[in-house]
C-alpha cells in the first residue's frame, strides 16, 4: 500500500461499511437528514410539475389550436359586433367566437359552459365541436327525432353517461340565480379528464343565459406564413377597452404565475432543509474522524497518502448522500403521489382545481435532486476530509483525539462576513419576481451562525467552568471548558436543525396571527351571504331591499364582486364594489396606508396592498379601469391589507360603479343583527326568502364561521410547512442523540480515571446528564436567535417579495419554549443512556488501555 495514493476499492468498501456498522445511529441521522430535504424538493417539484402539466392540457382541450386569444377583460364580455371587425382582417385562417360562463351543477361543482358555432369551432377547437352519443357527427342543431337547437353536450367529468335504449335525457344547469334545464345530444370525450363543461350552440347560450349580444372569447387561427406578432398588431388596433388580446406565450405565464411563488417558496424551504442536512452530515463525519484518528494515523504510517485518506473520508460522505438520496427519490415520489391525492396540484393553495393530476415522473430532474445531496453531503464531509488528511500520525497514534485549546479563540472573522453579506442580501430587490436574494440571505446567515459556533461555545461554555456548584455540575462544566471544539462540532447540526425550526415557526405565526385579525376587521358584521357563479347576476334591488327589512336585520351592506383581467400576462385581479357610509370619504377596510381624498370630480379606488405591488400604485397615482366597455379614469385614494386575494383587489364605491356600468345588482351581502335577534332564525328567514333556485346557488354562514374555515384553509395550505417543521425537531434531536452518544462512549478511559480517583457511578452519570442539558440548552438558544434572524428574513423580505403582502411579526412563545426544553432533556437523556453504557465496562481495563 505505500505506493499507492488511494485505498483499493475493497478495502475502501470495508472501511466504509465498518463505519456504517459501528455507528448505525449517528449514520442513519446524516442519511435521513439528506433524504428529507431530497424528498420535499423532489415532491414540490413532482406536484407542481404534474399540475401545470394538467392545467396546459386542459386548456389546449378548450382553446385546441388557436394561435391568439381575444379574452374579455370582464365576465360579462364584450359586444360580439367585434367578431366580425376581427373576421375581416387579412392573414386570418379562421374565427370561432365563443361564450364561457362560469356556472354549477345541481351537486354545487363548478361547471364551464361553452357556447360555439360548431362549423368555425370545428377547425380551431375539434376536441369541442366533435361529439359522441345521440346526435354525434350530426353538429349542433341536429339530433334523431327531436328539436336539438338548444342542446347541450357533456364532459365526462360531468357525470353523464349515455343509457343504452335512452331517447333522451336533459341535464341541469345553475347559474346566478336562474335554473336551465337543456337537452343532452351526446358526450364530449376528447376533453380532458377532470374538467368538467358543457358545449352548446352559442346563441341558444346567449339565449338561455341572458347574454344576447355578447361574446367573452375569440379563438383565432393564423394563416400559413403569417407572423404572429404582425397579426397581434393589427388585431389590437381594433380592440375596444373591454378586450385583451392573450398570446400563448402570456397565457403559459399566466398560468405559471398562479403558483410560482408558491412552489418556489417549499421548494426553497426544502433547500433549507436540504442544507441542514449538510450540517447534521458535517457533525457525523467530524465526531467520526475524531473516533477514529488513530486508525487512520496507522494508516498513514503504513504509506497511505494525505490524498488517499481525503478521498477516503470524501467516499464515505459520498456514500451517505447516494444512500439518502436514493430514499429522498421514493419519499419525494410518494409523498408527491399521496398530495396529489389528497391536497390536489396546488397543495392546498387553492390555485388549480377540479381535478387530480396525474404523477409525471422526469428522469432529468430525478437526477438533478439526487444530485443536490450528493453534492450536500461531499460538501458536509469536505472539511472533516481536510482534518484527516492533515493530523500529525505520531501524535494520532497515542491521542484518540484532539481537543484543542481551550484558551484559543477561533476567528470570528468569517461567520461576521457571512452575516454581513447575508444582511446586504435581504434588501436587494427581487429577481424576476421571486426574492432569490432573500433565500440567499437566509442561506448565508445560516451559514455565519454555524461558522461562529466554535467561538459562541466558548463563550457561552466559559463561565460554566467558574460555577460555584456540586461536584457532578462543576465536572459538567470544567468538562465542555476543557474540549470547546468537541462541543461547536455537536452544536452545529443542533443549531441548524433548532434554527430552521425556529424561523419557521415564527414565519407561520406571525402570518396566522396576522391572517386572523385580518377577518376580524373584514368581517364585522353577523351574517355573510354569497351567490356562487353570480358575476354578471344575484341579487336585484328589491331583493336586497327586502332581505334589509327582515325581522332581527338591523343593517344591510350589499356588494358587486367580479374578476377584471387587466393585462394578458397576469391573472385577474378581483373588483368589489362596496358602499361607502355616509359622511365618510372611505369604506371601513384593514388600511396599509391611510386613505386619502381625491380631487373634485374624481372617482376613488381602494388598492389591495398585492395590486400595490404588482402594478407599482401609490395613493395619488392614476388608473384606468375598463368598465362598460370604456376605460375609466380612477384615482387611487389608499392601499388596504388583503390576504384573500394573492394578485390583487380594487375597491370603488357602489354608487360610483351603478352610476359607470349601471349594475345595480349584487352578489356579496353583510347583515347586522339586532342584539336580541336569534341567529339561527334569521338564518332560517333569509333561506326562506330567497327563491328556490337563487337559494340553491347561495352560501349563507355566520363570520364566526366563515372565519373558521378560513384559518382551516390557512392550515392545510401550509400543511406541508407543519411537516417540514416537525421533521426539523426529530432530526435535530436525533441529531443531538447521535452526537452525545458519540462523544460519550469515546471517554470509557476518561470515566474509568475518574472511578479511580474516587467517583461515584451516580456522580459520573450526572455529570454526563449535565453535560448533555448544558450542550442542549447552549443550542438551543443560539439556534433560536439564528432562527429568529432567518425568521425576520423570510417575513420582511420573503413573503413581500412572494405573495406581494406583509405581515407582523408574532413570537410563537409556546413552541420556541417547548423546543428549548425539548432539546435539553432529548440531550440529558441521551447522555445518561450512553453513559451507562460506557460505564458498563470494567474502570481498571477501561484505564490499563494506555498503560
């Protein structure tokens, strides 16, 4: 072996499994700390992928091979008198105009109703003109024996099934307070599973839905040779106000940018998690190389290079990360396929739905994710490699380790770099609207905690060894003041774990907390009423009028609420129109910034503090809505804090928007109730007053309870978070075991000295017990401070940077206490264990090994 540089891969391979045996725990903590942060981003990555794969499919099946879009900026369209102007420019192949209406089946799903000309529709969007069943092949129109003007065909998610022998069979429809029961001509197979529509005639939709006149969609075909770009423009010279012309280049951004910042933020955090790992593998390899220096001395001696012995510790972090990779793939795989399942494609975030995508699984990023810890845990292993190769065999030999000395402070220098650089990091602006800087902060201040934890545990260790104290208390203590460097190699993976954790925590309270408060102060009244599908529809103003003077109704505020796509790239913000008290100059909203008057003849509108953001409006800035078909000059008179809606809300007076669009009707009501009025009757009183089908279509639910609900959804969006958080504590306390184990049963001949001069068993296990609180409680405070800095991070810079919101900061007292006390007694437990294992061995033989 003394010409060689390396060991020969079978003696490599023993040694790396030698190892894996002696230390099956401390091994399968680095392996799992890998494998989880393998996992989550692998998962994240599978769920979004498979969903936006879904949500693409879906929408080719209803835009089929339209080369350009003419969206409609508002649900209630645009005049279909811009059909044919835009059917007359040259350089088109072809125009279908369509009608979409957001509607629901009788179970109250949410169903798309189409309406086409099926002799246009059938060359731009075939998976909806062509039809199966009665009727099919026929085109609408048509059917065997009947009258088929105003049937309809449908998805098979709907539900409908042709029955063998059936002649005929209608299907229901609700929408905006109005039931349309129409024919069934036969199913629409080629629609993507899970989407459920129904395709009619389009004048017998406009007809049935009240939409005579209108148009919300036109596909458009290009001719051959025709470049999009030169079509765009002309097509957008003859657009009115209430149009947008969508490519599909802006409408793949659009639909990206639903969950961007969503999955970009887990998949970060798995990151995180993933670099936590690297530490918990750095804290592995290092206690290993101290255990075993001197056998790798012996090594030397017997003419293995310094080269040979780094690639032999490099192999055997190699090793942890193949293993923790390997099972990071099938977790991350299995737990995409079960969130799938369960959560959907958007985890809970309410941004894709209607259907469960199915797992698409790409060897390419399979294998950039395994590669990521593969690359964490030669990373983790990189430093303990270099300390290996470097230590002095003669002195190795003799010493089973160093504990350096303890009067030498190690350089503060780097970690006060890394904090530096993380800290100019956390104001740098966005990066292609996703704070990339703010992650890169988090990582780096991560990175200066852990680098200055040999100098905080002497700091932190040093007064422990001037204790006045009994005899097990001071040797706890002389013991840590005396081996600093063992305990800063414990601590890393400790502070690491309790960091994440920490930061966590307090990201998830301070935005529940403030997310709670939020509905309060939107929700002040006693009853909330919804028409669902109701945009163009709901309630007219005798209605609202009557719902007012309801026995035990003290006040009713009644309110339009609708979606406005106001550019092509981004998804629609939300319209409320809502009534502004008398004598005021602004609706009573949760202000980011106090409302301002506007000038005379001016029209107000309110911003949600995300519409603030994304479109850079101030208080005193000018816009121009499109309403009615024109575009209406607004200025925006304040900015209001809004969780409910991640891309935006504006908020105009009622009247205003009555006197604009001449909607007069509503969709969204708040009532007061008098003190002494029985909710529960005027609960049954309102339902009995609406007519049956605008009853069916209606949702009705005290505050208190749409507030709980809403915090119900809160929770299980960031369910995946609770999970990150919880392996977080079992690694780092699994972390701490395996750490205390290791340094505990490395000191047999220590305790046997100690039995020798005269102490107790009882004494040495408290001391051990001692050591490990002390060890646990040092970590667990320096690792709530470094989490309290990343958790400032990721609420002032992160999530603003993310969702477009903020939020204020709520310390989660209760869990950094219980994680505190749970890291100090998981440590003195440990250590109490693997000290009565150490002990069980003879003192004398213990001893006699350095005679």
């Amino acid at each position: 072996m003394a010409a060689d540089s390396a060991l020969p891969p079978t003696l490599l391979g023993w040694m790396v499994r030698g190892e894996w045996r002696a230390n099956p725990v401390r091994t399968l903590v680095a392996v799992l700390a890998i494998a989880v942060g393998v996992a989550l981003g692998f998962a994240v990555h599978l769920v979004n992928r498979s969903a936006l794969a879904e949500f693409d499919s879906a929408v080719r099946s209803v835009s089929g091979s339209a080369d350009i879009r003419i969206e409609a900026v508002a649900p209630a369209g645009f005049d279909e008198a811009l059909y044919p102007r835009i059917a007359r420019l040259r350089g088109l192949a072809a125009v279908s105009p369509v009608i979409e209406i957001a509607a629901r089946t009788t179970a109250g799903d949410p169903l798309t109703v189409i309406g086409l000309d099926p002799l246009r529709a059938a060359r731009v969007t075939p998976a909806l003109a062509a039809a199966s069943g009665p009727g099919s092949g026929m085109g609408f129109g048509s059917g065997p024996g009947r009258d088929m003007e105003d049937a309809v065909w449908l998805s098979p998610a709907t539900g409908w099934r042709a029955e063998p022998g059936a002649k005929s069979t209608t299907f229901e429809i609700r929408e905006g307070g109005r039931r349309v029961v129409m024919p069934v001509a036969g199913a629409l197979p080629g629609v993507e599973a899970g989407r459920r529509i129904a395709v009619a005639d389009i004048a017998a939709v406009q007809q049935r839905f009240d939409r005579v006149g209108r148009l919300t969609r036109l596909d458009v075909m290009l001719a051959p040779g025709i470049r999009p770009d030169a079509a765009a423009r002309d097509i957008s010279a003859v657009l009115p106000p209430d149009a947008r012309l969508v490519t599909p280049e802006a409408e793949t951004r659009r639909t990206s940018d639903l969950s961007r910042a969503y999955r970009v933020n887990l998949g970060m955090l798995a990151m995180v998690a993933l670099l936590t790992g690297g530490f918990l593998v750095f804290s592995a390899q290092s206690l290993s190389i101290a255990r075993r220096r001197p056998a790798f001395a012996l090594l030397r001696v017997l003419g293995l290079q310094r080269r040979g012995l780094f690639l032999q510790v490099l192999a055997e972090g190699a090793s942890l990360g193949v293993v923790g990779a390997a099972l990071g793939l099938a977790g991350g795989a299995g737990l995409a396929w079960g969130v799938l399942g369960l959560l959907g494609g958007d985890l809970g975030g309410g941004y894709f739905s209607g259907s469960r995508p199915v797992l698409e699984i790409s060897p390419a990023w399979a294998t950039f994710h395994a590669g990521l810890g593969l690359a964490v845990a030669i990373a983790g292993s990189l430093f303990p490699a270099l300390e290996a190769a470097g230590a002095p065999p003669a002195e190795a030999l003799k010493a089973a380790g160093r504990s350096g000395d303890p009067e030498r402070r190690p350089p503060l220098v780097p970690a006060l770099v890394l904090g530096s650089v993380g800290l100019a990091a956390a104001f740098a602006p966005p990066v292609a609207g996703l704070p990339l800087f703010g992650y890169a902060a988090i990582a780096l201040i991560l990175a200066a905690g852990v680098a200055a934890m040999p100098w905080l545990a002497r700091v932190m260790i040093a007064p422990l060894a001037r204790m006045r104290a009994p005899v097990p208390v001071r040797l706890a203590a002389a013991r840590l003041a005396g081996a600093p460097d063992q305990a800063a190699v414990a601590l890393c993976g400790l502070v690491a774990s309790a960091g994440l954790m920490a930061a966590m925590g307090l990201m998830v309270s301070s935005f529940r907390g403030s997310v709670d408060e939020w509905l309060v102060a939107i929700l002040p009244a006693d009853i909330y009423l919804r028409v669902a599908a109701a945009e163009t529809s709901g309630l007219d103003p005798g209605l609202q009028a009557a719902l007012a003077a309801l026995p035990g109704v003290t006040g009713m505020e009644s309110r339009r609420s609708l979606t406005l796509k106001l550019t092509p790239e981004r998804p629609a913000v939300t319209l409320l129109a809502i009534p502004v008290p008398p004598g005021t100059r602004a609706p009573d909203l949760p202000w980011r910034r106090a409302p301002t008057t506007v000038g005379p003849g001016e029209t107000p509108v309110w911003i949600s503090e995300p519409l603030s953001r994304l479109y850079h409006l101030a208080p005193g800035d000018k816009l121009d809505l499109p309403l009615a078909g024109r575009s209406v000059p607004l200025r925006v008179a304040g900015v209001w804090r809004d969780y409910g809606r991640q891309f935006g809300a504006l908020a105009v007076p009622r009247s205003d928007y009555a006197r604009l669009t001449g909607d007069t009707g509503a969709n969204e009501a708040a009532l007061t109730l008098a003190p002494d009025a029985d909710r529960a009757e005027v609960l049954a009183r309102v339902r009995g007053y609406l007519p049956p089908d605008l009853a069916a279509q209606t949702e009705i639910a005290p505050a208190g309870e749409i507030r709980r609900a809403a915090l119900k959804i809160f929770d299980r969006s960031f369910a995946v978070t609770y999970a990150l958080e919880a392996v977080a504590v079992l690694v780092g306390v699994a972390g701490v075991a395996a750490t205390v184990s290791a340094q505990t049963l490395a000191r047999r001949r220590e305790f046997g000295m100690l039995r020798h001069v005269g102490a107790g068993r009882g004494q040495i296990l408290a001391m051990l017990a001692l050591e490990g609180a002390f060890l646990g409680a040092i970590g667990a405070v320096a690792g709530l401070a470094l989490g309290a800095a990343m958790g400032q991070v990721l609420i002032q810079v992160v999530n603003p940077q993310s969702f477009n919101w903020t939020m204020d900061t709520r310390w989660p007292w209760g869990l950094l206490g219980g994680l505190t006390l749970a890291l100090t007694l998981a440590s003195a437990l440990t250590a109490l264990l693997a000290g009565r294992s150490a002990l069980s061995a003879d003192a004398v033989r213990a001893v006699r090994e350095d005679w």
